[in-house]
C-alpha cells in the first residue's frame, strides 16, 4: 500500500502549482490599477459659486383675488405710510427764562420746531433776549430746511432774519447738529448775510439725569465773526462766549420747570465797542424758567 502511496504522490505535486498560483493571484486581484492620477479629476462644479439671482417681488397679491383691489391697494399704501412715512411735528420751548438783576430784570428765550417726515422736514427756530420794560436787544428767526444725514445728525439749510438789533440782517444759514457720542447735543451754524458778512455760532450742551426726573444741564456756546461790524457792536474774531448749567424738573416729561445761572462773557473788539458804551462786557445771573414741548 505504501508502494500505491508513493506512485500517486508525484502527479499531485505537479497538478498544485497552478491551483496555488490561482489563488495567489485572485487574492491581489484589485490592485491590478497602479496609476497616480486615479481619483484626481476636477470635480464637476467650482467650490463658492455665485449664488442665483433673487426672484422678482410678486406683482399680485392674495387678497385682491377676495376684495376689491383698489381698496387693497389704497390698504397697503395706508400701511407704508404708518409704517415709518408718517409726518408729525413738534414745539419746543426749551428755555422761557427771567433773569434778575441789579437795575433791571432781564429775559431770554429759545424756541425750535419742525414739521415733516423722518428725512425731511420743515425746521424753524427763535432766540433773543432784553430787559424787561424795554424791547429786545437780541431777536432772530430762523425757517428752513432740514435732512437726516444719518440717525444722529441733520443738515439744514435756510433763512434767518435777524429783529434786534438794529440795522436788520437777512442772512442764509448752513447748519449742521445732532447728537454726538457719549450724548451730547451739539449745533454749528454758519451764517452770510446779505451785506457779504460771515458769522458762525457753535453749541454744545448735556443732560445728566440725576433721578428720573431731575436733569442737570450744563450748555456752552461761541459766537465768532469774519468782519469788523461797528454797526452790530461786534468786533472781528471770538465775539463772545456763554457757560449756563440748570437744573430742572420734569413735572411730566413734556413740563419742566429749572433754575440755574448763566455767565456771558464779551471778547477782544467786541468787548472794547461795548465798554465804550458803558457795558459791562462781563456777567453772571441767576436764571428760572420753564421748559415745555408739545
């Protein structure tokens, strides 16, 4: 038997080499590709493309196809117009003041107001002062134009007609004011007058709310000149400066009633033409009044 064993042996030898060598082959059967560029292709759309153009705003609407659509349309019209189109305006009265003093009580006044939209309005404003018993030695009127330029300040432009003193000046003004950072109200006006004289005006002013209802309000401003006007009292340069601080109290927020002092000081030329009229070119007052809007 072993004899048997022996003569079948060598042909089974021979028959493995191809089955093993098969089997070798279909193990690495998927790496038959070797090339280096396999998987690299470029891809079938660019990365960040543009995204498409935005679909035109509808030019129907549902409800029309329920309701009438004229009365649709005047609804939305309504809407636009309430929903930041509306016009207003307003009156304030920001300084109705008494001023005592030594000899005679004087009294000032500042008014402003406008009428109009959010970006267009209709602006007007009057300031002046006197002595009780007499006319006013400073009054002017203001009317103009006046346009957002951005949610903080107003560009305006318009006319001032200036009362006292005499002789009257009409003059165009250029301004610009609004609310600079750390909320203070702040104004510039230049002014030309149709006589070619150039003044300008700057103000400045903060309210620091002590309470909820108590303010006090510190305000300064400087009145400058291009020209000599012996006429007006006024000298070329800085012609004067005014310091005020008052404290009010706002009985409701539309009435307030301050105390306060102001102090006016006249400068260079200026305050020369005045001491040649037996002026004091200098002075400090207490001041009450009334702050009011509507």
């Amino acid at each position: 038997m072993s004899r048997a064993w022996m003569l079948a042996l060598p042909p089974l030898l021979a028959a493995a080499p191809p089955a093993l060598a098969q089997e070798d082959h279909s193990v690495h059967g998927g790496h038959e590709s070797h090339d280096g560029h396999a998987g690299h292709g470029a891809p079938a759309q660019p990365f960040g493309s543009a995204p498409s153009p935005a679909p035109s705003p509808p030019a129907d609407h549902a409800a029309d196809a329920w309701f009438d659509p004229a009365a649709m349309a005047a609804a939305r019209a309504v809407l636009r117009k309430e929903s930041g189109g509306m016009g207003a305006s307003m009156l304030m009265i920001d300084r109705l003041e008494w001023r005592p003093a030594r000899g005679a009580n004087g009294y000032a006044w500042e008014v402003e107001g406008w009428a109009g939209g959010d970006i267009d309005r209709l602006a007007f404003k009057s300031k002046g002062e006197g002595v009780s018993g007499a006319r006013p030695e400073q009054a002017e009127v203001q009317a103009g134009w006046s346009h957002a330029l951005d949610p903080w300040f107003n560009l305006r432009l318009g006319v001032r007609q200036d009362l006292r003193p005499r002789p009257m000046r009409t003059q165009a003004v250029l301004a610009v004011e609004g609310l600079a950072p750390y909320w203070f109200e702040v104004e510039g006006e230049a002014f030309v007058s149709h006589k070619g004289e150039v003044t300008a005006r700057a103000e400045a002013s903060y309210d620091q709310r002590i309470t909820q209802s108590l303010i006090l309000q510190p305000a300064a401003e400087l009145n400058l000149s291009a020209q000599h006007m012996p006429e007006l009292d006024t000298g070329a340069g800085l012609t004067s400066i005014e310091l005020g601080l008052r404290l009010r109290y706002e009985v409701v927020r539309e009435f307030a009633p301050y105390v306060g002092l102001h102090w006016e000081r006249k400068l260079g030329e200026t305050a020369r033409l005045h001491r040649a009229k037996g002026e004091d070119p200098d002075s400090l007052r207490l001041v009450a009044g009334v702050r009011f809007w509507f």
